[in-house]
C-alpha cells in the first residue's frame, strides 16, 4: 500500500470529509545513470559551497528566498508550518463547474482521494452528486509547500483530484497564425478525414513505442549484437494540400475497411469468399 502525502478534510459546505492523498500517476521512464567515461564509475553531484570550499551534506541544507542581491532571507520547517493558510488541512470547494470549462492546458497531476473510515458515507454521497450532476468541484490545496488550484471529480468509483496551473503560470501563445482560406472541398475533405479517424478514446491501444525500443537496444548491447539503424522515412513534400488530402481520406478509409474485415467472425470470412 503506497503512503498518503497528505492528510486533510475535504469541506464541502457545513459536511468534512477526512481524506488521503495518493498520487495517482507514474512515470515509466527508462533511467540512465552519469559515468565517468574514462573508467565507467558512477558520478556523485556533490553540493559545494563556495565560501567554505567544501562539499555540503544535506542535513546542512537550508532554503533561502533571495530579496536582493546575494542576500537571503532563510526559511525553516517551523516557518512553512506556521502559513496562515486553511488549505494546509482543508480543501474546502468553493464551486461546481462543468469539466468541459475546464481547458486541459491547466491540469498538472492527478491524485486519489481515500476517505477515512468515518467518511466513507459523506465521500460517497459528494461523490455520487458530483457524478448525478455532471460537474467538477473546484478548491485549493497546500501540499508540498505551495498552495494549488485544484479540481475534484469522480473516476472508476472514486474521486480524484486535479492540481491545476493559475492563470498566471499559462504562458501566452507565442506565435500568431495569419488568417487562410479554404475552399469548401477542402473543408469537407479535411472533415471526411477527421470522420474516419474518430473513435472512442482506449488508452489500452497505444503503447510508449520508443521506451521499448530503447530497451530493446539495451538488451542488445548486453548480449553483444549490433542493431542497424532503421530508414528514417522522410514526410512527403506537400504541393498540392486537396491531392494530399484525398490521398489522406483514401488511407485511412481502406485501414478501417481492413479493420472491419478483421473483426468479422471467421464464417462470414468464408461465406464472403465463397
């Protein structure tokens, strides 16, 4: 069983709620390690100081907010603790939005909320409102020593919560597109396309492609094969964006057809043959 990083309440009008706090999601990253090149040892990054020409071990650590050149002010654990604020120990939701107001550039990370054993039932009822209801709560949590905007929603029988980006750490597009025209062939081409490539969102279909490879690389250089690198395949030259898009169309229409065929029970297979 994982450990919580967070102990609270989720406020929910005069109704709390204790909870805990899991994270949700994992990186599966391949790791590597830094070598020294010449004899292969593994590297140590040492935290050196300057002043004291030496290296720091951790329990000398402290964090300090510079407030002018060079000058710090140092904050202490004792420091954090003492925040004014009560989303150190409470989400309190504040609103009830629909998630679809919500623009995915502003979620972060994901987490579980488990209730504790006396808050089973009032965690099951805000949980079924939000899921009859068809929204997402909105609050704030102080975890890890910064306060976040977050949101609360149900997902396989439970609820999660989303760290979300304030409106000021959302940078701005950094680019302008100038204004096109489209013919009405190409629009309905372009559409025809997205119509043949729509389908429900399974995540079980697409699978990270280079972390494999990548081991597959590592496997063979343990065992002393070489492994020839493949034909990168360069993107065709666009001329003619309506000849490109009827190529498109014609593509992706004869994958779902071969699609189909293969998801067809084996006696219609033969009847269709025959």
């Amino acid at each position: 069983m994982p450990r919580s990083i967070w102990n609270g309440v989720i406020s929910f009008g005069m109704v709390s709620i204790p909870v805990k706090l899991y994270t949700a999601t994992e990186d599966k990253d391949i790791s590597f390690r830094q070598l020294h090149k010449e004899c292969g040892s593994r590297l140590k990054q040492l935290r050196w100081c300057p002043e004291c020409e030496r290296a720091v071990e951790w329990d000398e650590v402290v964090r300090g907010y510079e407030y002018a050149k060079d000058e710090h002010v140092v904050m202490t654990e004792d420091d954090f603790e003492k925040l004014p604020l009560p989303s150190k120990q409470t989400v309190e939701l504040a609103a009830f939005v629909k998630a679809d107001q919500i623009d995915p550039i502003y979620y972060q990370k994901t987490y579980y909320l488990e209730p504790d054993e006396k808050g089973v039932k009032p965690y099951a009822l805000l949980m079924q409102a939000l899921k009859d209801k068809d929204l997402t709560g909105i609050a704030k949590i102080a975890v890890r020593n910064k306060e976040q905007l977050c949101a609360l929603r149900t997902m396989n029988g439970s609820i999660v919560l989303e760290t979300l980006y304030y409106p000021d750490e959302i940078r701005e597009v950094p680019f302008e597109i100038p204004e096109q025209k489209f013919t009405k062939a190409e629009m309905k081409m372009a559409h025809a396309l997205i119509d043949l490539l729509e389908q429900d969102f399974d995540p079980a279909q697409f699978q990270d492609e280079y972390r494999a490879a990548l081991q597959q690389v590592i496997d063979a250089k343990l065992e002393g094969i070489e492994i020839a690198a493949p034909e990168v395949a360069r993107p065709a030259k666009v001329t003619d964006l309506m000849s490109a898009l009827k190529a498109s169309v014609a593509a992706a229409r004869k994958t779902r057809d071969e699609e189909a065929e293969e998801e067809r029970p084996a006696h219609r297979k033969k009847a269709a043959a025959g």
